[in-house]
C-alpha cells in the first residue's frame, strides 16, 4: 500500500454537515510508516495543512487552500484489559468491541460519532464520562522532527472536550494508535441526564453494561439527528462553566434552570438550555438552522454553506450573551 494523494478534492464525504468544500491537496496514511512519509511531504511543503477525522467535530467555511490530512489507520489488538485501536477505526465501534470483550467504561460513551484519533484530541464526553480516563497513551509522529513517539495521558493535559493537541500541540503530530484501559468490572453510571428515567420507563431496575449501551443509543437517537439524513455536527456548543456567584444570581430569574456542580467553586450551565430560552430551538436563518428537539445542534437544512451556519452561530452567540451574560463557545473546529 502507498499514501492517498490527491489534488483539488472534496471534502463534501469527509464532514458531517454536507459542506462541498474543497482542498487543494489530501493525503491519507493507512499505517505507521505511511504517516512517516506524509510528515515528510508537510514538512518539504511550503502549503498549510490541517489534520481531519471523520469530519463530525468540523465545519468547513470555505474551499482550504493547502493539505488536508486524514488518518486511515485501522485494526485493534486487545491485551487484557487494553484496546490499541488504529486512529481511523470508528469510536462507537470500539465501544461495542469492549463490551464484547468484557470490557467496561465506555458504556455511556455509546454512540459519539467520529474516529479515535478525534477521540484522543477532543477528549469526548457525554453523561457524566469523558475519555480521557479510559486513555493511556497515544502514538503519534512528530511532524516537525519526524520522529515516532508515545504520549502518556498526563501528557496530553486533559479537560473539559480539550488536549494539548487542540493548544499548542494543534496540527504538530500525526497520531497512528490510541491505547485505552478499560475495566473488567461493571460499574454503571446512571445519575446523569434521563438515563435513570430511560432506565424506569423500560422496567429495567439494574441494567448490565449491554442494556446501558442500548439506553444511551437511544437516548441520542431520539435527540439528535442522524447526519445521513440532515447535515450536522453534533452538539455544535460547549456547556460554558461559570463561577458559582454567577450561577446563583441566575439561578434567582431562572430557578428551573438545570446545572451540574463542577466543583466548589463552578456551575455548568447546559448551553442548550439558554439557546431553547432565547427561542431558537426550531428556528432558522435561511437554510441553516436549529434542530427542532435539542436546540445545541446545528443543522444544514439544504444546500447551507459553512458561512451560514457560522453566521447562525454568531447569532445564536449574540443573544445567548444579552441575555445570560454569558459566552458560548462552538465544540467543532471551524476551518
């Protein structure tokens, strides 16, 4: 096998919304040593790049004018309780693979779209998980020494949906495998969300790691749209953290209003929830719009650009801020 290299292509199968943009170059490594040689051709180019998974954490505004990168690393090698997983294998199918296997942790993680390689560099999270406690490491080349290496965790300095790979690590590695922990013992994670109601109202008192999974698959599924059949991204904003002063003068207008303790001193205010009360939820500015039964998601409701979606955006933005005082932030990568 060789790289993919291929000029003047589109982008349009690469991103979950359904933008037709286009790259003036893209190139696909499918192992190790292909990352190598495409570190080499970044390198010797004078041309910018940006590195890509599956497309379902981006929104392209325009045609790029340089090279897009895009990992097709695939295959997963269990031992004991780890899972080496190649990038470009799809997250939710190493969900599926654990519990297969035996494995737990990753039950309320069902269903995030997109590639391990994404997963390691955003640090997905949904109900109460987030997986950087399941990461151990990453293997990667360094594209400027061109070099293999591993990054441990701790390393990769974790938060809330962000790595040093979105700061001052942003587009310097190629990452080829992430190594996940998982456990061998079930221990659920229900206080989060509906899932304890999604539980009751199937009559399932104390669901095994398969019922979960199935629980949180269709908790999405009822929420949020399937992008092969109206172009989105997913949740588009971050649930901002606010200082607990900030959050209990709000509290006071808004008592109803949902919040998740972070830690003693922060409050996460689900953004979702503002947008729905600034009256967005359902409504649209041209062909970009918002998703009518979870008002964090973005939609392209026919033929949008990511120039009208990003401007929705910065709408949403606006009002969310005279009303609440408070900024939102998108959680995909806008290019």
């Amino acid at each position: 096998m060789s790289i993919i290299d291929l000029r003047n292509y589109s982008l349009k199968r690469h991103n979950t919304f359904g933008i037709d943009a286009r790259c003036d170059r893209f190139l696909e490594y499918a192992n190790a040593d292909e990352a190598l040689q495409v570190a080499a051709i970044l390198r010797q180019s004078a041309q910018p790049f940006i590195i890509i998974g599956a497309g379902s954490n981006l929104l392209l505004t325009r045609d790029y004018p340089g090279i897009v990168v895009h990992s097709a690393v695939k295959g997963c090698a269990i031992s004991a309780t780890r899972i080496t997983c190649g990038s470009g294998e799809t997250w939710d199918d190493i969900v599926a693979l654990s519990l297969r296997n035996g494995l737990y942790g990753a039950e309320n993680l069902s269903l995030i779209p997109g590639d391990v390689g994404a997963s390691a560099v955003q640090n997905i999270g949904a109900y109460g998980a987030e997986v950087k406690d399941l990461i151990r490491e990453v293997h990667a080349v360094d594209i400027a020494s061109g070099q293999s290496c591993v990054i441990s965790r701790d390393d990769c300095q974790y938060g809330y949906r962000w790595s040093r790979f979105k700061g001052e690590w942003k587009n310097r590695f190629l990452i080829t495998h992430v190594v996940y922990e998982f456990s061998d013992r079930f221990l659920p994670r229900l206080d989060y969300g509906n899932i304890r109601a999604e539980l009751d109202r199937r009559g399932i008192p104390q669901p095994t790691a398969g019922q979960l999974r199935q629980v949180i698959i269709g908790i999405r599924q009822a929420k949020l749209p399937d992008p092969q059949v109206i172009g989105n991204a997913g949740s588009f904003f971050m649930n901002p953290v606010v200082p607990r002063s900030q959050y209990e003068q709000l509290a006071e207008q808004y008592p109803d209003m949902p919040h998740y303790t972070v830690d003693a001193d922060h409050e996460k205010i689900p953004a979702g929830w503002m947008i729905d009360q600034c009256g967005w939820k359902g409504r649209s500015i041209g062909p970009a719009g918002v998703h009518d039964r979870q008002a964090l998601v973005l939609v392209n409701r026919g033929g949008a650009t990511g120039a009208d979606i990003l401007h929705l955006c910065e709408t949403i933005q606006h009002d969310v801020r005279q009303r609440f005082g408070i900024d939102i932030h998108p959680e995909v990568n806008v290019v």
